[in-house]
C-alpha cells in the first residue's frame, strides 16, 4: 500500500538518468515476503550499494534533513497525508501520486505540479529527474513549500480555526 515497489522500479529509471543518486527506504515490513521480493529487485538491478533499508526511524528529521526529495508513491487513499506534510515542513520538495489527502496537501502547499496520476511510475520517475536536474529549483519548490504548509497548518493557522469555533 505505501509503494514501495513502485518507488524501487521509479528508483530504477532515476539511476538511469543520475547514476550518483541514493535512495533511503524508510520503515518497517508489514509484508515480510513482499519487502523481500522488493530488496531482491534492488539487488538484481545492481543497486544494492544505492540504497539503505532502515525501520521505522525514531529520528525522522535527521532523514528529512538528508534528502533532496522526498518521493510519496502510496497506492491507497492517504486521508491526509502526513509524510508529506512533514517532507515539506522541512523544506523538501515532494512528489507524489495523486490521490486522497496527498493531493490536498500538495495543492496546498502550491506544489500541484509534483502529482503525477497515481501508479505512473515512469510520470514519477520524470518529476524526480527534473528536480534532481535542477536542485535550484529544488530548494525553492521546497522552501515554498515550507511556507505554505506553515501558513495553512502550522500553529498560528490552527489557533486561528480554533478561535473561530468558540
């Protein structure tokens, strides 16, 4: 459900075009013989070197911090969202498919040009491509997004609607 062998084939056609790139999976297996299955793909396209596994990170900002883009291929209907609002919260650019709450927080946050229909991998793997092609543009998408994400949720944003219901 989260996709995470849609982002290893989207992994696949990324190294293609920046072969320099990493890709850090982050969480634990629900479905030990499907997250293996994924590993093995990884290992038979050659890039086991580019990629690293970890469980459920009880640091996530300092993985947040680490990454140029964070890539949210979920095939169900997020009800909010919440990796991505996070991702962009610190500043990264997020793509993800187009579907239930992603697409809210993701027009939100101006970034609707980063949703691509959902189980596109290749429309995935382009968006990613472009934003790796040009990190410039990377940092803006992301540090506007950052903004926007704080003026609709963030704590002023929240007080707000609180106030408004007394």
């Amino acid at each position: 459900e989260t996709g995470l062998e849609h982002f290893v084939k989207m992994a696949v056609l990324v190294h293609a075009v920046h072969p320099s790139s990493k890709f850090v999976v982050i969480g634990s297996a629900g479905d030990k013989s499907y997250y293996e299955r994924c590993v093995r793909k990884v290992k038979l396209e050659g890039l086991y070197t580019r990629f690293k596994f970890v469980g459920y990170a009880e640091c996530l900002p300092s993985a947040y911090c680490a990454m140029d883009v964070l890539v949210v291929p979920s095939l169900i209907r997020e009800g909010f969202g919440m990796t991505a609002l996070e991702g962009m919260a610190f500043g990264k650019p997020v793509v993800a498919y187009d579907s239930g709450g992603l697409r809210e927080i993701l027009h939100a946050a101006g970034c609707g040009e980063n949703l691509v229909p959902a189980s596109d991998i290749s429309a995935l793997a382009e968006r990613v491509n472009v934003l790796l092609a040009q990190p410039g543009m990377a940092l803006t998408i992301g540090s506007q997004a950052r903004e926007r994400v704080d003026a609709v949720y963030g704590p002023a944003a929240y007080r707000s609607r609180l106030q408004g219901l007394a």
